[in-house]
C-alpha cells in the first residue's frame, strides 16, 4: 500500500514538474513563434523589393496589372513571384505556422487586400490558363478578402494605415 502511495506521489510530482516546465516555456515559444514569423516575411518581402517587384507593383496599381504584363510580358514572372510569396504568407496564417498577431501589427491588413487587389486580374487569369495543373492561390484570396477584414474589424489596433 505504502509503495502505491509512492509511487501515486512520484507520478504527481512528475506530472507538475512536466507542466511547469511546458508553461514556463511557453512564452519563450510564443516569443520564438514571433520572432520567427518576423523574419521569415520580411526576408520574402525583401525579396520582393530585390527583385524590382514592389516598385513594378506601384506602378501596376496606377495602371492596371494587365496593362503591365501587356506592354512588359517580361515582367509576368515577377508579377508571378508576388503572387506566390503572398499565398505562402498566407497559407503560413492560415495554418497558424506563422504568427498573424505580429504580422498585422507590422504589415496593416489593408496592406495585404490592397496587393490582392493589384493582383487579382492576373491570378484569374492564371487559374483560368492552369485549370488542369490544380494551381491555387486561396490562401491569398482567403486572406486579403476574409481574414484582413475581419483582423481589421476585431482590432483595429493592427490596421495602422500609412
């Protein structure tokens, strides 16, 4: 009897050590998770800006992206390259691998519709032409048309619009 009783304390005491252990580390992961998630989109958003991508999506704000595929064809590569950078980003918030908190806190969520906006003409297009190959860019969509607004809805801390 008194070895069961020992053995109950041991498993008890286990039991609090493992789950001290957990929640103390569990800011230290959050803080991580951040961290992590900071670096991993801004260096693909610095990738874009290396490429020339952000400033050629400046100017196909002004002036339609089908216009600048049409007179630059060169370019839709890198139109393409935006496109999918989006839709990982968005697919990491979608699966929570990322975290959305810190990214809306330092990329406003009309940042991310304003992109799909941009984009949108040639992503249809794009789904239309590869229909057979099953491309996908729904976690962009999903992101810039039902989660940002809802981020920007809930908190509106995170919507610091330039």
């Amino acid at each position: 009897m008194k070895r069961g009783i020992t053995n109950v304390k041991q498993q008890i005491g286990f039991a609090l050590t493992t789950a001290v252990r957990y929640f103390g580390t569990t800011k230290e992961r959050k803080f991580e998770k951040k961290r992590s998630t900071l670096g991993y989109v801004t260096s693909e958003l610095d990738r874009l800006d290396e490429i020339g991508a952000t400033a050629r999506l400046k100017k196909a704000e002004r002036t339609g992206i089908m216009n600048e595929v049409h007179k630059h064809p060169k370019e839709m590569s890198v139109f393409i390259e935006c496109v999918h950078t989006f839709n990982r980003i968005a697919a990491g918030i979608h699966s929570k691998t990322l975290d959305e908190e810190i990214i809306f806190q330092t990329w406003p969520p009309r940042w991310f519709e304003l992109q799909w906006e941009i984009l949108e003409d040639l992503i249809r297009r794009e789904e239309e032409e590869q229909r057979e190959q099953k491309e996908s860019y729904r976690y962009f969509e999903w992101l810039a048309t039902r989660r940002c607004p809802e981020i920007r809805d809930k908190y509106p801390e995170f919507v610091n619009e330039d």
